[in-house]
C-alpha cells in the first residue's frame, strides 16, 4: 500500500510498517463510520535520521490530508 508492506490489517485498520537503517516507521489507518484517521509513528535508531525526519515532514503534513480527503471521495472499490 503506498510502497508500505502491510504489518497487519483487520476490517477496522491497517497497520503498515518500515525499517531502514536510520529510522522504524510506522502508519495506523483506522476507517471508522464518521472518520478516517491515520496515525504516523517514528523511532529515530540514528542521530542522523532526525534531520532527515524534520526535512520530510512538511512534505508529510501536506500529503497526509490530501490523501485521505482523495480516498473519502472516492468511489467504493467492487
């Protein structure tokens, strides 16, 4: 999904889950009748990987939402 392995899945959420040498990445999509959230979670396991993180992560912050409003507007897959 997006380039991420699946780590575990059930009919409520997705947990999908990254290592590199520098970081362990992990996101939570949890589809619930009224919302759909997604939970961004990661663990620095070298000094460099933060300045990296905080280069990103304005890039993630606008990414995220804009996925999520495209994947409400779309149509159910059959």
């Amino acid at each position: 999904m997006l380039g991420w392995p699946i780590a575990a899945s059930d009919p409520e959420a997705v947990r999908l889950a990254a290592d590199s040498p520098l970081l362990s990445a992990e996101l939570l999509l949890r589809v619930r009748p009224a919302a759909i959230t997604l939970t961004t979670s990661v663990t620095f396991t070298r000094r460099a990987a933060h300045p990296l993180w905080a280069a990103a992560l304005p890039l993630h912050r606008l990414t995220v939402p804009r996925l999520l409003r495209r994947a409400v507007a779309a149509p159910p897959s059959s």
